[in-house]
C-alpha cells in the first residue's frame, strides 16, 4: 500500500506510531522524492518527518492497511488537490 499521509501535530505522531507498532511487517514513511524512508514505527521518525517533510510524506506498507491508517490517509480531490479530513 502507498498513500499520502498528513501528521500535523505531535498527537496525530504519536497516534499513528502507536497504530504503526500494532502492524506487523514493515511500515514506512517517505518523503515526497522517495530518497528518504524512515521505519513509522518511531515516535521520533514520525516527529521527523512532520517537522522537515510538512506534505510530502507517504506511507508505505506490505499489506493494504488503509483501515488502520485512514485517519491520516489525504484524500484527492476533483481537481488533484489532496484533501485531509
């Protein structure tokens, strides 16, 4: 699974570490080039990533997991704008 993820605050990081670490098998979070992948199984990797790559991270997993992380999954507009709910 990739989809394009938002964390905005220190909560949504932590939150989503936390539903990372109940995966199994690999989860990932990567900047918007793909040059940068940090395990999202680390609070600190998450905080990372929100400070320095603001919307441009993407989730990577093994597995379709879009029910455990639709929280934090951007949704596409119409017009290709990426929307957070």
């Amino acid at each position: 699974m990739r989809s394009r993820i938002y964390l905005e605050t220190e909560t949504d990081c932590m939150e989503f570490c936390n539903a990372a670490c109940h995966v199994d098998g690999k989860v990932e979070l990567v900047n918007a080039t793909g040059r940068y992948r940090i395990n999202a199984k680390s609070v600190l990797g998450c905080l990372m990533a929100s400070a320095e790559w603001g919307d441009g991270i993407w989730l990577e997993t093994d597995e379709e997991l879009y029910g455990v992380f639709n929280k934090w999954i951007a949704e596409t507009a119409d017009d290709g704008a990426s929307v957070h709910f």
